[in-house]
C-alpha cells in the first residue's frame, strides 16, 4: 500500500517518552538523514523561568511496576473495545515483542531488560533496554499509552504545524511506539522508528486545542558507510522511491481512520525484514580503529541533531517525560572532534556527499 500523498520523506530520530520523534525544520521535506546544523544558544535563562516552565507541566509521574498489565487504557475507554485506542495500542505491544523478538536472535548474547510504568491518572508503558551485546551496543524499544494535560509549547512540538492555537492547556491522548537501534560494527547500520497515534480532548470553545486526531511516524538509516546494496534493500522493501533516511509522516488525518491505522501498521510490520537482514549481513564483517573513530564521530551528530532539534525530544521533556525513556536513543560511547572533515574522496567523505547531495538509490 502506497504511502498517503502527505507523506513526507524525512530524517527523524529520538526515542522519546510517548515516544514521539519527529524533526521540524524550516523545509517542510527532508531527503536526508544526517545534515550539518548550527548550535543553538541559550540565553538570559533565569531561575525564575525555569520555575515557571516546570509549573505548566500536568502530567503525573509514573511510578514502575513489576508487571506489565493487559491495558494501558483507562477503563473509561474500554480495556478492548475495537476503538482505534485500543487497536492502535494492540499493535505497537506486538511489534515490541516481534522487533525485540528478532533483535535477541540476531545479538545472540543480549537481552533486554523491561521496566513497566504506570501514571496515576491513567496511562503506562514499557521500555525495553539491550545493552552490551554482541551485536548491538544499545538498543531501545519503547511503548507508551498516556493521558494529560500539556502546555502550549508542548502542544506547538507535538505538531508539525499548529495552526488552531488557543490559549490554555491542551488534555490529550497519545500512544506510540519508538527505537534505536546502535550495533557495535561501524559498517552495520543505526536505526530509528516510531509510530504513534494522538488525540487532543479540548471541549468546543474552551481554551486549548479543538478536539481533533492524528497519525505520525516514520523509519530511518543512518549508516556510517555506505554500502549501496544495504540502502536499496532498505528502501525497496515497499517497492516504493524514498530519500536515503527512510520515510517520515506526521498529521496524517486527512483520510480515513482505518486506511491510516492500516497504513501505520504496515509500516511498523516492516520494520524488521527491512534491518534485520542488513545487520546479518555486516555485524560480523571487520574494521579497524578509524573505521570506529568515523562511527563515534557520527554518533556525535546523531546526539546534537537528537537534543537540539528533534520535535519527540522537545515534546518528552516539556511534559515532564520519563528522562531513561527519552535518553535510551542514545548510543553507550561518541566522540566529538572540533572542525572534523574527512579526506575527499574517502568513503567517510562518501557518506557526507550522500547527506548533503540526496540521491535516488532504486
């Protein structure tokens, strides 16, 4: 099935606590997935403020449990009841334990370790952690079905584009599945997915967002060396023409309902055999310490574009987000050198040409 006409393609890639991942830039599309951005710097940041900004967020704190529960779902909104709540929440659990499923296969050693968390006022997840394996250095998967109250600006890094702002706090439903994925070899791919489903609750002329509903998602490959085999078969697994990040879509809600929750099923489903024979393929092939040195130096990019610019990562902590679910996209080790240019012509300058001249790969 063929991606809605809205779909945009796009580099995208947190692993926040909703887990909601998705960059906003100036150009509404994005082709690549590891582009060059200036820092940011904060100024006149006081106390105050910060005081200020802690008292907007509503969302209760959760509170870990030893097991993990049918349902996330308020009994309000029926534990099972064939909504798109609950089927949307159905799937991204199956593609958990699917994607961690053939993660453990494939690490051979690893495993992943489970904390389940609960909110008092409703709502839950799961955050699923391997470390230290032998195949991968870190990898996250996580799930969450959450209720509360954000404030504006959380609302404004929600969605892509706000254009029904009013004043006052905005309740909210959001349920989404998110991961990234770090191997170890530098010629073996990261990965970062996330699919999620969210509802703003606001009653008619009552400040905060109007009542509405939207689908946003999206799967991407950062390689630290480019093997033109791998992207091909990354981005040909739909048989569709995609940017060398992967595909990215947000504010889908301009179809109906069923097609779209079909459409991000299909996508997360695909997860799997898209990355998993890419990895087979390369987990074992051997490097030497600058092939590792590139990767590090790429891991840093990876962070600043994560903590600067991504839209997931600014929504997470702006509600008060559980900060190990935000921070698990985060690789173990990265490195940052001052002014880093790789020799023309070098397979790291390759990989650098491809992120700044985007390119068709099928």
């Amino acid at each position: 099935m063929p991606p809605p006409p809205t779909a945009a393609l796009s580099s995208s890639s947190s692993l926040c606590l909703f887990p909601f991942s998705s960059y906003s830039s100036p150009k509404k599309t994005q082709l690549g997935f590891c582009p060059s951005f200036p820092f940011t710097r904060l100024t006149n940041v006081t106390p105050t403020r910060r005081l200020m900004t802690c008292s907007a967020v509503s969302i209760e704190k959760e509170t870990l449990i030893s097991h993990r529960p049918h349902s996330f779902l308020r009994e309000t909104d029926g534990l099972d009841d064939g909504s798109v709540r609950s089927r949307f929440q159905r799937m991204i659990m199956e593609v958990q334990d699917s994607v961690c499923g053939a993660l453990e296969a494939v690490d051979g050693a690893g495993k992943f370790k489970e904390d389940a968390w609960t909110r008092p006022g409703g709502g839950g997840g799961i955050s699923r952690v391997l470390q230290d394996g032998d195949v991968f250095e870190k990898a996250g998967v996580n799930i969450s079905v959450v209720y509360g109250v954000m404030p504006p600006e959380a609302y404004r890094a929600a969605k892509a584009n706000v254009t029904d702002q009013k004043p006052g706090p905005v309740p909210f439903f959001a349920a989404g599945i998110s991961s990234v994925l770090h191997p170890k070899n530098p010629f073996a791919p990261t990965l970062h997915f996330n699919y999620r489903y969210f509802e703003t609750d606001a009653p008619k002329d009552a400040p905060g967002a109007p009542r509405q509903w939207w689908f946003g998602g999206g799967t991407d490959l950062t390689p630290s060396y480019i093997f033109e085999e791998d992207v091909k078969h990354f981005h040909s697994h739909r048989d569709e023409r995609r940017g060398l990040g992967g595909i990215f879509f947000d504010d889908l809600n301009d179809n109906d309902q069923e097609m779209l929750l079909s459409f991000a099923t299909e996508c997360a489903n695909s997860v799997v055999p898209a990355y998993v024979p890419i990895v087979e393929k390369r987990k074992n092939t051997p490097f030497t310490e600058s092939h590792k040195a590139w990767q590090q130096l790429r891991r840093g990019r990876y962070i600043e574009f994560n903590l600067v610019y991504d839209r997931g990562t600014t929504f997470g902590l702006k509600t008060g987000g559980r900060i190990e679910s935000i921070l698990v996209s985060l690789p173990l080790t990265a490195r940052w050198e001052y002014d880093h240019k790789p020799e023309e012509g070098s397979e790291e300058w390759k990989l650098l040409d491809a992120c700044m001249n985007p390119k068709e790969w099928i």
